[in-house]
C-alpha cells in the first residue's frame, strides 16, 4: 500500500514561500494514500497559473493543459480510463473566468472526477490582476480603483448547477481538506472543493488571518446537513459563502458513465478496435 | 434514349423536397446508376428556396452536370431560379396548383401537373412529392414498380394501406404525364443500368463509417454545418461498439476532451467546421507540443466568420496548416472521393497514433454532403497501426521519484508512448517545453533538442505515405495541369476529358497529403507542363500559393477561382483554362 510519500516526486514546488498551494498538494498526496492508492491509479490534470503547476509535483500521471480547459481535458481522460482516479485542479481565474463554461457543463455532466480549486481571489501568475473571485473593491493592477464588478458565488453557482457534491475548504486546515479530497473522490460523480489558498504575494486582504476570522465551519452550525440542499443554500446565503466543510452531496444521482447507453463495461481504452467482417458488411449494406 | 441526365427538385424548405430527391435517387442507385447530387439549401429549417440536383448516369460521375434536363418545381420560384440551366429540350415538371409560367426567353417545355391535387384527392397533400417521383419516372420511362421497395421501407411501419396509397400516387403521377405527351417522352428515355449493387452515401457518412472502422470508440463534437452529419452517425452506432459520443458546450471542450481522451488511449476524433476550428487552434497546439494523437475533421464551408454556412468553400486551407502559435508538426490530408475520405479517416487514426501528432482531415461542403454513387466500401483497407504505443508493457521499476521518457529523443522523432494507469510508468504531460520526462525546462539545449525531435518526426511522412497526390498525368509534355484539392477532382476530370477532345494535352494532379507538403511528386509534374492551373474554391488562390512555396515555377501559375458559393462545374473549368491557354 502506498503512503503519501510514494505520491513525492523530485521536482521542487516554484511557487513563493508561504503560498497556500503546498498545503493542497500536500492534502491530495494524503488524500490518495488514504483511499488506497497507487501512484499510477491516479491522474492530475490540470490547469495553467501558480495553482496549475500542482500535476506536477505530484508522483502521479499528471497533464499541465492550457489556461482553463483543465475539466475537459481530465473528463476525456475518465472516459477512456474509468478505472483511473482522475483529480482536476486549477485556480480561480482558471475555473471560473476563462474555463467558466467549462465548469458549469462539467457540474451539470456530473463525470465521476474530483475539481479542486485552489482559489486566492487573485490572479497568482501573471503577477496580480482581478479574478472574478475578487470582491467589490478589491484593489489590483488591473482594478487599481477597486473592482467594480461583483464576484461570483461559486458555490451558490454550483448548487444552481445541479452538482452533486460541493464542499469548501482553507489550506491551512490539512487534517479537513484532506478528509474533503478523500469524500471527493470516493464521491461517484463530479466533486467540487473550492479551496481558499491564499497568495502571499498579491492578495493582501484575503490572507491567512483574514479567513481565520472570516471562515464559519459548517461543524459549528448545529443541525447541519449536507443532504439538504435547500438547506446548503440558505446556509450559503446568510454567510455570504464563507463556510468550510462539506456543503452539499447527492449520492442518489447516478454519474455520467452510469447512464450511458451501451457503454462498455471494461475502460473504453481497452475496446476492441477491429471491426469484424460480419459487422461491416452490415455498416455497407445500410447504404444500399 | 440517354446514358445520363440530370434531375432537379425544388420548392420551400421543409416542404418534402428532401424526401422527393430521396426516394427518387436511391431507386436509381438500386438499379445500378450512378448518381452524384449536390443540394442547395439556406440556414434556416422552414421556407427559404431549397433544391436538390442529381445528376444519373450508366458511367461513373463524380461532379454536378453542368445544365439541366428535368426540372420538378413545387413552386414558381424554384422555376425562376433554376429555369435558366435547362437545356432546350429540357422539361419542367410543376404543380398545377400555383399555375407554372417559364420566364421569358426560356424555351423549354412545361408539364403542368396537378401534385397537390392528386395526392389531396388520393388521400393527403403530402403525397405531391411520390406524385411527383411518378411524373419524373414517365419522362424516363421508368417503371413506377421500380419505387415500390423504397416506399415499403419508408412506409411499411405506417401499414400496407399508406404504403399502396403512396404506390398509387406514383402511378397516377406518371399516367397523368403519360397523357399529356408533348412528344418529348422518349427523348430522355434512360438506358438500362448494369443492375450492380453500390453504396449512395455522402462523404460525412464515409468519414464517419472510417473512423468507426479504424477504431474511433469516443468522439466529443459540438453541432455545425456541414460536420454535423459525423457526429449523428457515430451516436447511432458507437453504443454498439461500447463507445459513445459526448455533445460538449463548445468546440474548445471537443478538442481539450479528444486529447484527454486520446492521452489516455481511446481513439477519440472531433469533427467541425471554420468557425469551431478557430476556437481549436490552441488545443491543436497543445495537442502539438505534448504529442498527444488528435484526429480533427474540418468541413470547409464559406467562411469567415458565420460566412455563407450552407455554401461551398475551400479557403481553411492556410488555416489548417499553419493554424496555432508557435510550431508543431501536424498533418492535414484532403480527401477527393467518398471512397478516399473512408480510406483516410483510418489512416488518420493511425497517423495521429504513429507519429503522435495532430491530424486534421480535411473536407468539403460538396465532398461532405453531396450524396453520390460509391462502390462498396472495402473491408480489406481497414487496418489498425497504433505506433510506438505499448499497450501493455512490463516496465521495470523507476528510482523513487523518476519519471518515464515519454519523450525520449529518438532517430525518428517518434518517442516510446505509454498510457496512463500503466505500473511503473509514471510520466508528466505538459504543454510548456519539457525534458524527456515531461517536466518543465526551459534549458536553451533541452529546447533545442525538442523542437527538433517533434518536427523530425513528420520529415519522412510525403515518402511513406500512400498516394500523396493522386495523379492522372499520361503526358510528358502537358500543355496543361490542373492542380486541385478535395471536391474539385470529379468537375477537373471532366474539364481536362473536353480539352483532350479538342487537343491539348492535359494532367491532373489532385493533392491528398496537403501538409506536410510532398514536394517531390508535384514539381515532377509541375516540371512536366508548359502552364499550371490551380483551380479552388477560395479567393486568394491559397493552394497556388502553397505549391508556390513548396515547388517555386510562379511563371507557369494560373489560378481558376470560385468563391461565390457553389461548387465548381466542369464548363466552367473548361471554359476559363481555354481563356488562359
Ligand atoms: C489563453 C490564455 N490567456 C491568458 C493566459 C495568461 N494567464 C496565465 S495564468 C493566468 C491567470 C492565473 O490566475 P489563476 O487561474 O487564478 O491561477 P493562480 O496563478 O492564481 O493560481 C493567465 C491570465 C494564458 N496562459 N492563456
Ligand atoms: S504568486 Fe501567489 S499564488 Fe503564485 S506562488 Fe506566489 S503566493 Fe502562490
Ligand atoms: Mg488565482
């Protein structure tokens, strides 16, 4: 059995000291090593910006793609090899400006992969712009009156969206994100994990303190229950989305691969790809 | 009696002229002639002039005719548009209901029949169209018995009484016409076909029926015209194969997706046209450097922008060869025949996976959707070549921490390709420039040494690929030759068979392999004529251009070009090459 340590490769993280993305790769190498993981079980796919670089320290198969198609390049890579575990990871501008698209398709499809946003509010990268997670007023180089357009609600948008499990996390909680990874990806379907990972660098309100003091943990609300999604909503709604923990799961909805019709029961990968004579003739014949 | 002629049904779209076109021509395919048909149709889905032309013949024809024998008219537009190209013995055969006039100057001969009348009277109005099959099947002296075979398979669910109505409508149609003899029934009697059974398909079907048989098992496509037809076929017959097909929210998802999913081993294409090809030019680039298979089919339409959607056009080419920043290397193969797309939507599958690179198939409006005669499609042509991929290979243990040379520099370019999920093969994918493993450097030799390895690899593919240029030269001293890509072969054959009857010495040479370019074959032949002539469906000549770059002889370059919108007739190549001869 692995440990999180056969999930370490060599390459050592550039991103800045004090960067809230170590703490995240640091939960999904636990998180697989808990589930029962081997290295080569596992696929990172992911997105370009600080956050994207994540494949790449991670001793998995890992696929750095290009700036906001990280949902469906991981969801082609599950339907090939539904045997694989297949981790998407990006940050926010990546998810939820440029790949917007992509993620609400992605929520609504409802493919068995696990999406972790390491979201600073911020646009790490290229060296710190608004991202639509800012809020009103956020001063960047792009916004240097503040920003005047409102941040969206990413975890109210994805309940709208039909997901069939959100949940939210800081990384500075360790022991919780990577409980959330865990349930993410034993979770069948699509699993959304909104990480709050702050960037020392460019955002100095959204930092560490600040989500300290900000961040209501949903294990402190009394009666919470993550089945009810009406509930999960108005939870969301009175803490304008600042919560930790498990927000919503279905685990009633069948995932896309379950509802296929004639889908193979093996990895699409291992198909037979030569067509006997006997089907084709039939494939000739419907054009007679 | 005649060996060919050419048919043509128009009136409102959605008003059945599909249907008409369509029970008529495949009752001509069964009984062994060759048809090729060319539709003109509008981007909406009800009114708008639609027609359907469907050229017939004993002989192979692979082009649209260029006039017109029988012209069937639901309404008075569609004889005010399409009057002008019949022949003077042609026929117009039209509803009596909206009191059919021919235009001024056109002296040809019009049956007024009453196609809405008899089928109202025979039970429902939507029977005009079989009236209007048996009206045509009169002036080519065709049985109506001959229709009854496709009226049972389209009716046959409706019950045996829908199917006799329908059989009915057919007769009455040609007995009224029968009757109202202007004594030029027998000139356009058909000679008798040879009986064979062939396929009538369009190319969109061939590509489709290629990939299914070159072991595509996953596509993720987004609707456009004219590709959309791929897309329907493979979600109609992947789940029989445990494949299927995924609609994603655009074409930037239909590429990233494929090359997820070709990163993780399942032959997956994308199919599009101009508009979703642009939105893929940077997944084609991705795809590119980390040498992932993709298999892209681009069917050209009038661009740019949402251009003339419904309309022929080749002028993607620069585009497709050269689209996506920076620089991989990349196939881009065209098509010229139905039978030739099937073949190459194979052989795109394998290339992809051979040489781990981007492969765009390239097709036309014309080639994608004029529906024509094929013979049968080959069996013995299908094979599977996936390369250096090891499916299942038994790798020894890495040092802790290592990675896989999933892009080791090798001889040829072409690295060891393993999937995902494989023990002890553990190997990073990224689109930044990467060492041998995969991971991110941005060492100046590293570069270097990349760059080179990925354009190695496609040095040799013009020598190892199979027909490059499809080559129909007999001269080695030609006054002429044609140059042409895609669709334009059928309507170039003709043109050069009327300029050899008058004399001159004509060769064609119709690109396969567009990119990388072979060089070699095309200046031979360049070198063999005294002139050139590039005919293509675009403005600014891109294929003369390509062939300049690559071959040089500016001196001896004509172009032929059409971007009006329609495709190519043979009269016309004909008649603007003896302008320049
Ligand atoms: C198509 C495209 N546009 C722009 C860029 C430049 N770019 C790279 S990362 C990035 C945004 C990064 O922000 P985020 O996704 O939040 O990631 P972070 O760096 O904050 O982790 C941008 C705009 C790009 N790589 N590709
Ligand atoms: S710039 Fe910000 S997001 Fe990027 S590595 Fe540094 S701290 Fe992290
Ligand atoms: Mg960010």
């Amino acid at each position: 059995m692995a440990t999180f340590k056969e999930f370490r490769n060599k390459v050592k993280p550039n991103w800045c000291p004090g960067c809230g993305d170590f703490s995240v790769q640091a939960s999904i190498q636990r998180a697989a090593a808990n589930v029962g993981l081997e290295p080569e079980d596992l696929a990172v796919i992911s997105g370009i910006g600080c956050s994207g670089r994540i494949s790449g320290y991670i001793n998995s198969y890992g696929f750095h793609g290009i700036h906001g198609r990280v949902l469906p390049i991981a969801q082609g890579v599950k339907m090939a090899n539904k045997n694989l575990k297949v981790i998407a990871s990006g940050g926010d501008g990546d998810g939820f400006a440029i790949g917007m698209g992509h993620t609400v398709h992605a929520i609504r499809r409802n493919l068995d992969i696990t999406y972790i946003v390491m979201d600073n509010q911020i646009y790490g990268l290229t060296k710190g712009q608004t991202s639509p997670r800012s809020e009103k007023g956020f001063k960047t180089k792009s916004t240097p009156e503040g920003s005047i357009e409102s941040a969206v609600n990413v975890m109210e948008m994805a309940l709208s969206a039909g997901a069939t499990f959100v949940a939210q996390s800081f990384s500075s909680d360790l022991k919780e994100l990577t409980s959330l990874i865990e349930q993410g990806i034993n979770h069948e379907g699509f699993s959304l994990i909104n990480v709050f990972s702050p960037c020392v660098t460019y955002n100095k309100v959204n930092t560490y303190d600040w989500f300290k003091e900000n961040l209501v943990s949903l294990d402190d609300i009394e009666g919470y229950d993550s089945s009810d999604r009406k509930k999960a909503m108005a939870t969301l709604m009175e803490h304008n989305s600042l919560v930790k923990g498990l927000i919503y799961q279905n685990t009633e909805q069948k995932s896309y691969q379950d509802l296929i019709h004639g889908y193979a029961d093996h990895a699409l990968k291992d198909s037979e790809l030569n067509l006997d004579k006997g089907k084709f003739d039939n494939l000739v014949k419907e054009f007679m | 009696m005649v060996e060919q002629l050419s048919w043509k049904v128009g009136g409102q779209q959605g008003e059945g002229i599909e249907s008409t076109g369509e029970i008529f021509a495949i009752t001509l395919n069964r009984l062994g002639y060759y048809l090729y048909g060319y539709r003109h149709f509008s981007s909406r889905i009800k009114g708008g002039h639609t027609n359907n032309k469907i050229r017939v013949s004993t002989e192979k024809v692979r082009s649209i005719a260029d006039d017109l024998d029988i012209l069937v008219a639901f309404d008075q537009e569609t004889i005010d548009v399409n009057a002008h190209e019949l022949h003077s013995k042609g026929i117009v055969l039209a509803d009596a209901k909206f009191n059919p006039t021919l235009p001024e100057g056109v002296d040809v001969t019009l049956y007024s029949v009453p196609f809405t009348e008899i089928a109202t009277d025979l039970g429902t109005s939507l029977m005009k169209n079989m009236v209007a099959v048996g009206a045509s099947s009169a002036i080519m002296n065709l049985k109506c018995e001959v229709f009854r075979d496709v009226v049972e398979e389209i009716f046959s669910r409706k019950g045996e009484q829908v199917v006799a109505k329908n059989m009915e409508a057919i007769v009455k149609g040609a007995e009224y016409v029968r009757e109202q003899d202007k004594g030029n029934l027998h000139q356009m009697e058909l000679a008798e076909a040879d009986g064979k059974k062939r396929m009538f398909m369009i190319g969109n079907d061939a590509i489709a029926m290629g990939f299914l048989a070159g072991g595509c098992r996953f596509m993720a496509a987004y609707p456009i015209t004219p590709a959309s037809e791929i897309m329907e076929y493979m979600i109609k017959k992947l789940p029989e194969f445990g494949g299927t097909v995924i609609q994603t929210e655009d074409e930037i998802a239909a590429a990233t997706m494929s090359i997820g999913a070709n990163y993780a081993g399942v032959r997956t294409i994308t199919a599009s046209a101009g508009p979703g090809l642009s939105l893929m030019m940077e997944s084609i680039g991705l795809a590119g450097i980390t040498e992932t298979p993709l298999v892209i089919v681009d069917t050209q339409r009038g661009g740019p922008s949402t251009g003339l959607p419904t309309k022929q056009e080749q002028s993607d080419l620069m585009a497709m060869i050269y689209g996506t920043h920076g620089e991989i290397p990349k196939v881009v193969m065209a098509p010229s025949t139905v039978q030739e797309a099937f073949n190459d939507a194979v052989e795109a599958l394998n290339i992809a996976e051979e040489y781990q690179v981007p492969v765009i198939l390239l097709s036309d409006l014309q080639l994608s959707l004029g529906k024509q005669t094929v013979e049968p499609l080959e069996y013995d042509n299908i094979e599977v070549r996936r390369g250096k991929l090891d499916e299942h290979p038994d790798l020894p243990e890495l040092d802790k921490g290592e990675y896989f040379k999933r892009y080791q520099v090798t001889e040829d370019g072409v690295s060891p390709r393993i999937l995902p999920g494989t023990k002890n093969g553990i190997f990073h994918v990224t689109g930044v420039e990467h060492d041998e493993t995969g991971k991110p450097s941005e060492l100046a030799s590293n570069r270097k040494n990349q760059m080179d390895k990925r354009l190695r690899k496609l040095k040799k593919l013009p020598e190892v690929f199979p027909t490059p240029v499809q080559i129909d030269a007999r001269y080695e001293e030609a006054d002429v030759l044609f140059v042409g890509f895609n669709s334009t072969r059928g309507a170039i054959e003709e043109a050069k068979g009327r300029l050899e009857e008058e004399g001159y010495k004509v060769n064609h040479a119709h690109i396969r392999l567009i990119h990388p370019f072979p060089a070699k074959e095309v200046k031979a032949l360049v070198d063999q004529a005294k002139k050139v002539i590039v005919v293509e469906n675009n403005a600014t000549a891109q294929l003369a251009n390509i062939i300049k770059m690559n071959v040089g002889s500016q001196e001896k370059m004509e172009s032929i070009l059409q971007y009006d919108g329609t495709p190519f007739l043979p009269g016309q190549i004909h008649q603007r090459s003896k302008e320049l001869l």
